[in-house]
C-alpha cells in the first residue's frame, strides 16, 4: 500500500518511481480524453513533481552513478 504520509523521492525508491510514473500516465489519459485542461494537467504534473523530488522526466531514477546516465538511456 502506498503512504502517502511520508516523504517521496522517485529518484531513490522504485516503489515511488513507479507511483509517480502511473500518476503522470493516468494524467495524460485524463488530458486526452477530455477530462481536464492542459493548464490542469501542468499543474498537477508539477504538484506530482515536486512531491516526488522529480526535476526532469528525462533524470528521474537514474542513479548519479549508473554507466548509463548521460547517455540518453
């Protein structure tokens, strides 16, 4: 069970890691089927950002010391 209680950081915890992206593709569902408004979708795109210490989707659970950060993948 996910607790929302205590501090998150998708770029350390997979369980987080993976809450956060199934948050931000359900968000993405939402926007494309009408649902909410792209300023909606930004908004609580940021709010799940900011709550899950995520500051780039491009970074987010990549170890600083993974050979494959940086490389794109």
């Amino acid at each position: 069970m996910f607790d929302f209680n205590k501090s998150h950081d998708a770029n350390k915890s997979a369980e987080d890691l993976k809450y956060y992206v199934r948050s931000i593709a359900l968000l993405g569902e939402m926007k494309r089927a009408g649902a909410i408004t792209q300023a909606e979708y930004d908004y609580l795109k940021s709010c799940f950002m900011k709550d899950f210490k995520v500051t780039s989707d491009l970074m987010v659970g990549k170890s600083p010391n993974s050979p494959r950060r940086g490389n794109g993948m």
